[in-house]
C-alpha cells in the first residue's frame, strides 16, 4: 500500500494560497495564478523567512499612529 499526501496539504481561503506536494517538491500556488516549485530545504527556509518578516511587520504596524499618520518611535 502506498500513502498519499493531502490535497492541498495547507490552504487559506482569505487570501488564496495553497501547499501542495508535488513528487518530492513543495509547491505554492496563489489566487492570481502564481505557482511555484521549491526543494523541501527552500521551503523550511523560506517559511522561516516568512515568518520573520511578518513578526517584524507586525512590530511595525504596532506602532502606526493613524492621527499623525505616522510610526511612533520604540519605546522601553
């Protein structure tokens, strides 16, 4: 008996995107049509990355003042 990945493996429905497994490559594919094909290796990384660069947006927009339209400098 062989086994069979999910199909998707991960999608969200707000923003389109899907994970698919595709032979032994990860594949993203996106509501406008973009799709691509990264080695497991390129994946973790970048889902990592990802995950870091939202970590640092969400900083960012913490600190947005919507009166001055601007970002608030960090405070300690």
């Amino acid at each position: 008996m062989t086994a069979t990945p999910p199909r998707p493996v991960w999608a969200d429905d707000i923003i389109g995107a899907a994970v698919h497994v595709n032979g032994g490559l990860v594949e993203i594919n996106l509501a406008d049509g973009w799709s691509g094909r990264l080695t497991p290796a390129e994946a973790v990384q970048l889902a990592a990355d990802l995950q870091s660069a939202v970590a640092e947006a969400n900083s960012w927009a913490a600190r947005w003042n919507p009166d001055t339209r601007t970002y608030n400098e960090v405070t300690s």
